[in-house]
C-alpha cells in the first residue's frame, strides 16, 4: 500500500465518524481533533476504523502519534513497513 | 406517529421499511421519519403483521396520527377494506398508540415508489440539492448509496464539495433544532426548580484500571472513562431511583429501567441526547459498543425511536472541552441531569496524607420537586464509591 492510499484511508476512516467532513479542507498538519472537533468517542471510532482499514491495532500510549493527517500517514507507514 | 420526546409536535414520514403483510417484531425499524432533531427510525412496539399502511412517504403528521395498522399476534384480521380504526376499541393497535388524531388538513403527495436510500445518502442529497427521485441507486436491490448521490450531484455540475452546500448544511434543519432545544431550555427553567451539587471525585482507581485493561485489549475492545461514569451512574440510580424518570402531571414517575441519555454536541450545531438503554444491567464492554455505534450515528443524523425518547437521566461529559464543572439544565420531563467536567491532576489529602490524584467533578442538577438535596447528595454519594470499584463496573 502506498503512502497515498494509506493517506486516503485515513481520510475515509476520519469521515465515517465526521461525515460533514470536507477532505480536500483539511489542513494536513493541523490537530485533528482540535481542528475537526472530535470528542474522544469520535477519536475511538477513528482509531478502531483504521485498524478496519489497515489492520493496525494502534495501541493507546500512541494516540498522540495520531495528532495530524501527516502524522497518521508517517505513523501508519511505519507500522504497516514493521508487520 | 409517535412522539419523539415531549416537544415533538410532527413528524413527516420518509419511506416505509415493511409493506403490507409483513411480519414484525417488537423492535424492529418500520419507518424512516424526519423529525425537529433529525431523521429517526421507527422501531414498532408490538409484534405481528403488518395489516395496512395509512399514511404516504412525503406526509406530515401530527403525533397520535395512525401510520399503519398492525394485527397482533391472535387478533383476527379486519376485512381489507376497514377504515382506519376508532377508539374506544380498535380491532388492532394502531402505532404508536390507538390515539387517532385526525390527519385532515394533511397535504399528501401522490405515492412515490419506495427507494432504498441509505440515511447518509438521504442527508447527502438535501445538503445538495439533490431530488432522490432522480437518483439511480447502485447498491444492494438498487440501493441508493451516498456515492450514487455525489455522482448524481456531480453530472448535474454541483460538485459534494461546493462550500456553499456542504459548510452550511441546510442551515434551516440547524434553526429548527436550535428552535426546539430553546423551547425544551426555557421550558425546563420555567417550570423545573432546580437544585444543583457537585462533588470531586478520585479518578485514580478508576483510570488506573482503565489504562491497564487498555494496554492489554485490541482496538476494538478498549474502553473510555466515559463508559464508566455512565455505569457507575446507572448503579447509583439504583439507590437513589428519584433520580431515574419524570416529572409529570404534578406528580414523580419512576423510569421503566435505567436509560441514560447521553448529550452529544453536534458539529454543525444543536445538541441531541439519545439513550443508551439498561445501563444498569449491561457490563462496561457492551455499554462502551454501544456508545460507539450511538455517537457513531448520531453524526450521520439516524437515530432509532426508542434512543430519541426514551431516556431517564441525562448525562453530559464537558470535560473533552477542558471545563471543570457542569452546571446543567434538566432535560423535560426528565428529573435529573449529571455532568462531568475534565479529569485533571490536583493536590487530594487523603488519610492524612497529601498525593497528587487525577480528580474529576460530579455536579447533579435535580428537580427539587422530584427530590430533595439529601437525596441528591446521597446520589453524588454512589456514585464516587462506584467509581472507586472500577472492577465491579
């Protein structure tokens, strides 16, 4: 899987639990739950739809790693290249 | 068409989910209906056959108006050309109540075939513009998917990321919400003679256990703190049960099992409190699944009839936006609202000793007609020593 397709999931996977999201308007370093609003119920499902996704089981003491779309990408990439 | 909650007045009917002859089962959805909070499906109450449908997609209803006419199981079935059913006995059980309204007046539009349009698509398709009649579906029996509606949007040159349809979605849907949560507000203000308490509680059992249990469970099965304050006030109801129900017709009536409603603040503004039903007798793994699915849907704007009006305590947790304490407002004709505020660290003398704990505050909003403070105070009470059992959530 590519870093773009890795990306494009994390962009669906952030839409399942914020469907007035606006892809193309995220701000790809920004903090998403600050920026998009999420509660912490919004980032659960979040982290339990990429692991739908991309199979990555994201434990909790990595949750900040997941702060930016950059750095879900970065993070998962890194993940997906270690199993 | 039932009611939603105390303020809900109408309801228009979307599509029907059964046809006529149909077998059903209490619980299972019926109808699709757009409501003041959103689209809500309807679960029937009782279980039989479905013996004919009286209203049309695209109707406005008063509540009380019949939808459908279902036979029960061991009722025998009405000749098929039977009117819609008059009290005092109706030959079957109209939904949601044998309480025939009148429903003259109703414009209705000419039947319109029933498409299957998933809820999102549905939602999609208004933000847009976008007449669903004139959408080809693509999905499971022709389905109308959410895809099949941006594409629609997109040939008709509207494209889903238009900011104009998509950053101010129907901005009407958002006025009439904020209309009905005004009038529940100043309702409850007006009528209810709150009392308010608060308490801080040691959350380092609690999280302590939280964390441990996390570390060792797959994503899917990780629980949030949320899940445990929702338990431990479920059990608290259970001792103290003047916080569990209604205030109505001058007098306290005790919720039929413990649902705790649960505030969420929607993106696009308003605020809407679904029920998780039985709190009380669920353990935290299925309460925390249903938390998920709830909040979950509530984003997409689909609801389940019996989440929307059932609740029998609300709980809201505030501390996700940093504040200390709630200081809430009953939800009518509910009796009791408990609010969370942010878990932070703080100086916790305990025994004689100072430590630093992660402390959260408790507050109670309760209806002084309902209960007295003592009471309220002996809620906060249990709920704290619920709290300090983690592993008996």
């Amino acid at each position: 899987m590519t870093r773009d397709e890795i990306r494009q999931a994390v962009v669906r996977a952030l839409r399942d639990v914020a469907p007035e999201l606006q892809p193309e308007k995220i701000d790809p370093a920004a903090d998403l739950r600050d920026t998009l609003d999420l509660d912490s119920v919004d980032f659960m499902n979040f982290v339990v739809g990429l692991h739908a996704a991309l199979g990555v089981d994201v434990p909790e003491s990595d949750y900040p790693k997941l702060a930016s779309l950059d750095a879900c990408v970065a993070y998962l990439a890194a993940k997906r290249g270690e199993q | 068409m039932p009611s939603l909650g105390a303020d809900m007045e109408k309801g228009t009917l979307v599509e029907w989910r059964v046809r006529p002859g149909d077998r059903v089962a209490r619980g299972d959805i019926v109808a699709l209906v757009e409501t003041e909070k959103g689209l809500v499906e309807i679960e029937i109450f009782d279980s039989g056959v479905v013996e004919s449908i009286a209203a049309e997609p695209g109707t406005t209803l008063p509540v009380g108006a019949v939808l459908a006419i279902i036979r029960s199981d061991g009722e025998p079935a009405i000749p098929p050309a039977a009117p819609a059913p008059a009290p005092p006995s109706p030959p079957a059980t109209a939904i949601p109540h044998a309480r025939v309204s009148t429903t003259e007046g109703v414009v209705r539009k000419p039947p319109t075939a029933p498409a299957r349009v998933s809820p999102l698509a549905r939602r999609i398709a208004e933000q847009l513009h976008v007449d669903i009649a004139t959408v080809e579906g693509t999905g499971a029996n022709g389905a109308i998917t959410k895809a099949d509606v941006e594409r629609a949007a997109a040939r008709r040159g509207v494209q889903p990321a238009a900011p104009a349809a998509a950053e101010a979605p129907a901005p009407d849907r958002a006025a009439v919400m904020r209309k009905v949560i005004a009038a529940s507000m100043a309702r409850s203000k007006r009528e209810i003679p709150h009392y308010y308490l608060g308490t801080e509680i040691d959350m380092g059992r609690a999280l302590g256990w939280l964390t441990d249990q996390n570390a060792r469970r797959p994503v899917t099965e990780r629980l949030l703190p949320a899940v445990l304050l929702l338990r431990a006030v479920a059990l608290a109801v259970r001792e103290v049960p003047e916080m569990n129900g209604f205030w109505i017709d001058g007098q306290f009536q005790p919720g039929a099992g413990v649902h705790v409603g649960v505030a969420i603040s929607l993106r696009q503004g308003g605020l809407i409190a679904p029920a998780i039903h039985d709190v009380d007798k669920k353990n935290v793994d299925q309460v925390m699944r249903e938390l998920l699915d709830l909040v979950k849907r509530t984003r997409a704007g689909v609801l389940r009839s019996s989440e929307v009006s059932d609740a029998t305590i609300t709980v809201t947790n505030l501390g996700d936006q940093g504040v200390e304490t709630v200081f809430g407002v009953i939800y009518p004709p509910q009796v009791a609202l408990v609010g969370f505020g942010r878990v932070a660290e703080r100086p916790w003398a305990a025994e004689g000793s100072l430590a630093v704990r992660p402390v959260i505050t408790a507050s109670l909003s309760a209806d002084h007609r309902a209960s007295d403070g003592h009471r309220g105070a002996r809620f906060l009470a249990a709920v704290d020593r619920m709290l300090q059992e983690p592993a008996k959530l």
